[in-house]
C-alpha cells in the first residue's frame, strides 16, 4: 500500500481557505443531519422486506436468476441472509429484471406484489445513499453531483476530509476561490463519469468525495509541474520524506489506483473513480494555467527561487505593474530579457506593455524577438498565431522581413491556421521576393487543404500555382494534384 501527499507547506491559518473549509463542513453536516441513522434505515426496510409477501414473491426468481448453489437452499422455507438482501438491491441482473418487468399484470400476485415493491422501493428512497448515490447503470449522469457530498462511514468521511484540507488548502489560494469550486466539482463529475465507463451495468451506489480530490491531486501535480515539491509517503509500514518533481507523482498515484483496481477485484473501493478524478484535475489545470492564466504563480514558487534575484525582479516588475507603473517596470523587464532571452514569461509581460504603443520601434522589435525564440517550438504555434494576429490589428501597415513571413507562413500552415496563412501568402506574392520559396508555400498550403478535406480551396491555390509558376518545379505537381482532385479521387 503506498500513501504519498505534499508536505511543502505549513498551512496558514491567518489566510483560512474558505471555500475549503466550506465544502468540508457540508460534507460533516450532511453525514451527522442526513446519514448518520443510515443502518437503521436500511436494517428497516430490510426488516419489511423480509415480513411482507415479497421474500416470498421475489426470492425464488433472484435465486434461480443467480444460479448460485448457496443461494438454492433458502427456497425451501430457509430465510436469506440479511447480506444477501442487501446484495440484491445493487445487483444488476436482478435490477435489470425488475425494470423490465418481474410479474405480468394478469398474474394472481400481481397487486399484492406491486403494492408491496412501492413500499419498499419508497423506503430505500429514504435513504441518502441510494437516492442521491451515483448508479452508472441507473442513469448515466444522475447524481453524479449529489453523490459526492456523502459517504459510506465516519472513516470514510474523516479520510477524504484530510485529504481534501491538504491539498484545497494550496489549490485556492493558487487559482481563487471561484475557480478552486469550480475545479473541485467538475472533477467529482468526470470522476463519476469516468467511473461509469468501466461499470456501464451497475446499480451500487457510488458515494464519496474521493473522485473530487483526486481532482484535486491531479490539479496540484499539474500546476507544480517539474518544481521539485517535499512528499511524505508511506508504503508497507515505512514511510519517510522525498523531494520529487510534483508531475513525477501524477503517474505514481494513477498506477497505484489502476493496480489496486486490477488486484482487488470485488473491492467496494471505487478506484477507477479515482483515476478518472486524477485525469480531468490535471487536465483542467494545465487549461486555467496555459489559456486562463489567472493563477498565483508566486505561491507555487519553492524556496530556491524565492531567493533567485532573477525571481526576485520579476515580482518587483510584476508589482510596479500592478501599482501602473509601466516605465519602471519596462525597465527591470528589460534588463531582465538580456539575462534571459528566452523567457517566455518576461516576453509575455513586456509584450503586454510595449503594445500600449503599437507603432513604437521597441514594440516591433519585441514581435520580432518573440516570433525568433519561439521558431521551433511547436506547442506554441496558437500562441504565436494568436499574437501574429493582434500585431497585424495593431499595426496594419507594419511590415516584418521576408524571411520572418515565410517562417510564419510555413507555420500556420502546419498549425492549420489556414486565413492567416493565405494573407502572408498573397503579401509574400503582391511583393514578389526574389526566392523560389512562394510556389513551395502554395504547394504545402494546397496539400495541407487537402488534408482537410477543403478541396475547393486547395483547387484555387493550385491553379494559381500552376498558372502562374509555370516554370516551377512544383507547376507539375498542382497539375497532378488537381487532376486528382477533378476525378475525385483519394489523395
């Protein structure tokens, strides 16, 4: 068994994380108002069961249904366990019987049976966990909110709750509190959702918060990426302190839950749930992270770069910012860019700044830095799309070098960034360089149309190409390739 969680931070109680504590007290709240008397309910309803006519009705049907021999015997006047009552209420045979139908209306036990089954189907309703509990067999998305706020015991509760403290209490002060419940309860969803996927037929009740924090975990991992993070583990009795990258121990909590799901078959844990919780807080992170960034990147900064002057700077630029102060912070920005060149964050901030005046010379210098360091990283072609086009907003009229074009030009083709691509390509024509790059760019643009299923397009490239180039290597190429597309064949 291994038990790894962050210990990098004391918690601060001076800055109570509210919508944390909030989601815990209502969690204790519905526990000891609504579920606490759970047993007595279910031992109540089983009690009716078995006094009323539908142990007699119902029973011989489950157990010849089952074909189990230890459930034989109790068709001869031998009562069923309490457990096995018990079972049947989330077993999916015997639920799938009942929807469809367990006596036909003609039949002589018919009312006696109905009016019994209504009875106590009304008391197991009563009972929080199987009415508000998440049943992928049942309906695919009912309750996958609910069941999130109960849980099976005081154990149950008081684990998840810990859990939930440790890592709610980092995950609100980074993202905010609208944003941290909001994190927290679509990750109890897909958790649910991912569960159901594995468990398409089942009617036992899903309950607990368990899917929501490994939301949570998940998140945390994510957004701590490869900063290297204090973690206490535990595993077969010992346990100990390590410091690893927080990603590295994304993959270590999904295997471990794929592992206990795959070794403990029959478990009443539901650790699919879990992974499920794990995937979608990573991902949801890394989306408020990358798209959003409205995220306290100063709290997930560990020590070592606290103490960096670099660091250091930074925050002081980032503050002179907020204070409005745009000079002084463009400075230190600056000075900053020489020692780091390729900093995508002090790029990012001074791009921001510098475009207060679009027609500037140090804006234009900065479009062209940033479009050079990003050249072969691909993971950023929709950021650099995003800012090719609030340049050409801003600057109209501005103009980049030839080879900066090209370069852009051969990028949001492979991005499939194809309107931006065609405006630098008939800029590229209307200037004519002196280069045998432009029938190469229309060739790869056609192709990429292609691959898209815009054959209309790419016809209208094509033809220009093969008018226009006639003396191109490539002419040849857009003749086949459009007497491809006429006969409408596969390409």
């Amino acid at each position: 068994m291994l038990v790894i969680f962050p210990v990098e931070r004391k918690l601060n109680w001076q800055q109570p994380p509210l919508a944390t504590l909030g989601i815990i007290l209502l969690n204790v709240l519905i526990f000891f108002f609504f579920q606490i008397h759970e047993n007595n309910q279910l031992g109540e309803a089983i009690h009716f069961y078995r006094n009323s006519p539908l142990l007699s009705i119902e029973y011989p049907y489950y157990a010849q249904l089952k074909e189990e021999s230890y459930l034989k015997p109790t068709i001869n006047n031998q009562q069923p366990s309490d457990t096995i009552l018990v079972e049947m209420l989330s077993d999916k045979d015997w639920n799938l019987q009942l929807k469809k139908g367990l006596l036909s209306p003609n039949e002589e036990n018919y009312p006696v049976w109905l009016k019994n089954r209504l009875l106590f189907d009304q008391q197991i309703a009563q009972i929080p966990t199987f009415s508000s509990g998440y049943k992928a067999g049942n309906h695919f998305f009912k309750n996958s909110f609910s069941y999130m706020y109960l849980h099976g015991g005081i154990g149950h509760l008081f684990g998840n709750m810990v859990f939930l403290l440790i890592f709610g209490f980092s995950l609100e002060v980074i993202f905010g509190k609208l944003q941290f419940l909001l994190l927290y309860h679509i990750c109890g969803v897909c958790s649910a959702l991912f569960y159901g996927l594995f468990n398409l037929d089942s009617f036992a009740p899903l309950v607990g918060a368990s899917g929501a924090i490994g939301g949570l975990m998940g998140a945390y991992a994510a957004v701590y990426g490869l900063k290297k993070i204090k973690f206490f583990y535990w595993i077969f009795g010992y346990f100990n302190y390590i410091q690893l990258p927080a990603l590295v121990v994304l993959p270590l909590w999904i295997g471990k839950e794929v592992w206990e799901n795959i070794a403990s078959e029959g478990s009443q844990v539901a650790y699919m749930a879990h992974v499920g919780g794990l995937m979608s807080g990573a991902l949801l992170s890394w989306i408020l992270t990358r798209y959003f960034q409205q995220y306290d990147q100063s709290y997930i900064e560990t020590d070592e770069e606290k103490n960096d002057p670099f660091v250091e700077e930074q925050e002081y630029a980032i503050n002179q910012i907020r204070k409005l102060n745009f000079a002084r912070a463009k400075t230190t920005l600056l000075e900053l860019l020489k020692q780091q060149p390729d900093n995508l964050r002090i790029i990012e901030l001074l791009y921001n700044l510098t475009k207060l005046r679009p027609e500037s010379l140090e804006y234009k210098k900065l479009v062209n830095h940033l479009f050079t360091v990003t050249e072969n990283q691909r993971d950023l072609d929709d950021w650099v799309h995003e800012k090719y086009c609030e340049y050409r907003q801003l600057n109209p009229k501005g103009s980049l070098a030839t080879s900066r074009l090209i370069d852009l030009c051969q990028r949001f083709i492979r991005c499939r960034c194809f309107g931006e691509a065609e405006k630098i390509l008939t800029l590229l024509e209307s200037s004519r360089p002196d280069t045998e790059i432009l029938p190469e760019l229309m060739m790869q643009l056609s192709n990429a149309f292609v691959k898209e299923n815009q054959r209309l397009n790419a016809k209208t490239w094509l033809l220009k190409l093969e008018k226009e180039y006639k003396h191109s290597p490539w002419s040849s190429y857009a003749s086949r390739l459009l007497d491809r597309i006429e006969a409408n064949q596969d390409i």
